[in-house]
C-alpha cells in the first residue's frame, strides 16, 4: 500500500510540473532550481543526522526516482513546447 501512495505522489508531482511549466506559470529554469535546491537540502540533512544505512539507502532510491521524474517532465514542457512551436 506504501508503494502504491509513493507512486501515486509522484505521478502527481510530474502531471502538476508538466502542467504549471506548460502553462507558463513557472519558468523551465526556476523550476529546476526549486527542485534541486530542495532536494538538495533535504538530501543534506538527512545523510547528516541519518545513521541508519538502510533508512539512507532507501531514501537514495526515491531521491533518485524524484529526480527522474523531474528530468521527464522537462523533457515533456520541452516537447509539447516544441510541438506547439511547430504547428502553432
């Protein structure tokens, strides 16, 4: 059930990235910026005040899932950007 929330949260996440970077709400950059400044910090704290290497370690996999999520959807404002460019 924890697996199905944690997935459920991050295909929230890209369908409302994809939507506020498609919109032009939020700048592709700034984005980016946000995210990684965040995750960033929360990646710092944790390793410094973690001393349980399992705990850790599962927190580097949904880092990283985190952080493929947010490549995919600037990949996909690029490409609908794109696609609107083109046959705008």
């Amino acid at each position: 059930m924890q697996l199905t929330f944690y997935r459920i949260q991050l295909v929230v996440f890209f369908l409302l990235s994809v939507l506020l970077m498609a919109t032009g709400k939020l700048h592709i950059f700034v984005y980016f910026l946000i995210c990684a400044g965040t995750v960033a910090l929360i990646a710092i704290g944790e390793s410094l005040f973690s001393v349980n290497h399992s705990r850790l370690d599962l927190f580097v996999k949904k880092l990283r899932a985190i952080s493929k999520v947010m490549v995919i959807a600037v990949l996909t404002v690029l490409l609908i950007k794109g696609i609107v460019f083109l046959f705008g």
